[in-house]
C-alpha cells in the first residue's frame, strides 16, 4: 500500500478537495522520501486544477500527524558515505532538498491546505505543518523540535518561524525541544484553531456543504469561518506551558553569550514537571547543537523564507558530515542506549571556529540545489 493516500471528494456545488494523508502508522507517519516524492508532484497538480477549491493533509491513525522525517534512513547513509563531497548526488543532500522544497511549497500554497494536526508533530512533521494556510491542532498534539537530542537544529524552516516566535521563545525551544500541547502552539503562531478530533468526521462533511468558489482569497476566508465554528463548540483547549512560563523564559534576553542563557534556564529552581522536562532537554542535548541554534536564529534573523531554506540546507548536510548528527540518532534510535558521545562535552569546549564553517554555502556559486526557491 502506497505510503501517501490521495483521494478527491466532491462537494454538494461541484467543485472538489483533495485529500492527502501520510499513511505510515507503524513509523508514526514520519516523513521519508517516498512520501516527499509522491506528495509534492500531487500538490503542484492540484494547485494547477481549477477544480481543487482546497487541500487537506492528514496523518493516518490516531497516534501522530508526523513524528518527524526518516532519520534512520539518513543514519544509514551516513553510516556508508566515506567522503560525501566527492558524491554531489549523495542521499542526505538529496532528502534535505527534496524535503525543503516540498516544506517552500506548502508555505507558498495560494489555495488553501487544512492540515490537521492530531498526536505527535515533531521534525519533519512541523515542517509541513508551519506553512499550511490553516493549522488545526486536536487535544492530543504534542508539538516539538528535539533536534538538538540527536546532535542536529530546528531545520525544517524552522529558522524562520521560530524567530518569529515571543522573545527568546523560538530560543528557548530549540535549545530544549521543549514539548508543546495545542494551545501553545496556538500562542507560539504554529498553530490556528483548536478542535476536538471526534469532530474531524463532522468538519469533512461540513467543507463538502460549503460553497467553494474559484476565488482563492474567498474560499480562504470560507474555511476559516467554518474551522471557528467548530472551535467556538470544541470546548477549553489545555494551559499553554510556554505562556505559563513566558517571564522566565524571555529573560533570557537579558544574557548576551549562549553560555550565560544556557545557564540561567538550568540554574532556575522550578518544581515544574514542563519546565524541568525542558532543563533536562538542554542539559543532555548536543553541545555542538546549541551553538548552531544560536547562531542559525542570528544569521537567519530578517531573512526571506527561501534564504532560510538555502541556508538550513547548507547546515543539515554538514551536519551528516560531521558526525554529531549521526551519532545522536544511534544513540537514540539505533542502540537506544541514551548515551550519546558527544565530539564536545560543554559549550565553552566548542570552538568559534568550528560552528562558522556551518554558515557558509558548500557549493559554487549558481549551483545551489535551492538556489531557485522563491525567485521564480
């Protein structure tokens, strides 16, 4: 059975949704690249189709929307690539282009896309969430970046929508992997209603009775108004834990070094189940990682969504290269032995000289895998 399920549904006026669901319930539907390769063809296509009036992407099963992209599938071509430079085709570039260019497409989508955001969304998953026109989040999203656990960075875009996140929150949570629940996500901007998943059934039927017209710009405002129906009945969403916590957490604005803001948050006596979840998050983390967080927010601050892609590319295949990454997977998803050896033990033993490496583009110029993206 093919890992991404389409269908077309007809509504009551004619014109049509298409539906796409990751359909991988075994993998908690993490994004790997057969689904990168069947979804963005299918999305380009009913972009073009008059008869699409909007789009809705869903994850089967009741566990995850998407638990992240295919790491082991990386871990294993990291494990077998000696020298990735001298093979420009290599599988880590590829994924990461393929994957961002689908991420750019749904961001820049101009009908519609509903995503319904059910379970875990971590990672890659997060990375199609952020750009749908309308994110849905259930009572059981659990939303998160833990890169930094597997010695890697909030990619994904995720250096553009965490940096326009509350001050020192997109910070905060990259550093930590902090877990979100749906009305964080609301407060964070990765998110745009709350609805119970009992009523996904009623939503589907409620969009097959609407009135969809060729207009764009109005079946945008039309699929907000009936997603605001079902969430003035979807009763009280949980308590933000980023919001709870947010005076803590933006005073970390006041430490300029990532040491001194990665010893505030760890030196905070708190008897906070979230809180300390995310100290201990940051504390067994990548060091390595912590500093390109730090730096990847800095040099990404004000820049374009296509810049951010091309730069996080740049960033993700030197972390295949350089080992953190790989190292992080085996010793979460491998071994899973929980005890990653990091190539540094602490921040202050990460040389400047090592992270500056990661900013800069590996390829000649004109030859940017993404150097395309969004200059169409």
């Amino acid at each position: 059975m093919s890992c991404v399920l389409f269908k077309e549904l007809e509504s009551v006026y004619g014109l049509k949704i298409g539906i796409a669901t990751l359909n991988s319930e075994k993998s908690l539907n993490a994004l790997n690249m057969d689904m990168i390769q069947l979804l963005t063809p299918q999305l380009e296509a009913w972009q073009k189709n008059d008869d699409i009036a909007l789009v809705v992407l869903e994850g089967a099963g009741e566990k995850s929307f998407c638990a992240g992209g295919d790491v082991v599938s990386l871990y294993k071509a990291m494990a077998t690539e000696v020298d990735s430079k001298s093979d420009p085709d290599n599988y880590i570039e590829s994924f990461f282009s393929a994957e961002y260019k689908l991420d750019y497409l749904i961001h820049r989508f101009e009908k519609p896309i509903l995503l319904w955001g059910n379970g875990i969304i971590m990672g890659g998953g997060l990375g199609l969430m952020a750009g749908a026109s309308h994110k849905v989040v259930t009572e059981t999203a659990r939303i998160a970046m833990p890169e930094i656990t597997i010695g890697l960075y909030p990619d994904v875009g995720g250096s553009y929508f965490l940096n326009k996140m509350p001050d020192q929150v997109g910070l905060f949570l990259g550093l930590t992997g902090a877990s979100m629940n749906s009305e964080d996500a609301r407060f964070v901007g990765l998110a745009d209603y709350f609805i119970k998943h009992s009523f996904k059934s009623d939503l589907i039927e409620k969009l097959l009775l609407t009135k969809w017209g060729k207009t764009k710009a109005l079946n945008h405002d039309k699929l907000s108004e009936v997603l605001q129906g079902f969430q003035n009945t979807s009763g009280k969403p949980p308590i933000s834990e980023v919001k709870k916590h947010i005076d803590l957490i933006s005073k970390m604005s006041k430490h300029n070094a990532l040491s001194d803001k990665v010893n505030y948050v760890l030196n905070i006596e708190i008897e906070d189940k979230w809180f300390n979840r995310a100290q201990k998050g940051l504390n067994h983390g990548s060091p390595l990682s912590a500093h390109l967080v730090f730096q990847q927010l800095k040099h990404a601050d004000g820049m374009s969504l296509g810049d951010c892609f091309r730069q996080e590319l740049s960033m993700s295949v030197q972390c295949g290269r350089f080992g953190e990454f790989q190292e992080g997977v085996r010793a979460l998803l491998i071994d899973k032995d929980g005890k990653p050896n990091w190539k540094y033990p602490d921040l202050n033993s990460v040389p400047d000289e090592q992270i500056a490496p990661f900013f800069e583009s590996i390829w000649a110029k004109g030859q940017h895998p993404l150097q395309n993206l969004g200059k169409d």
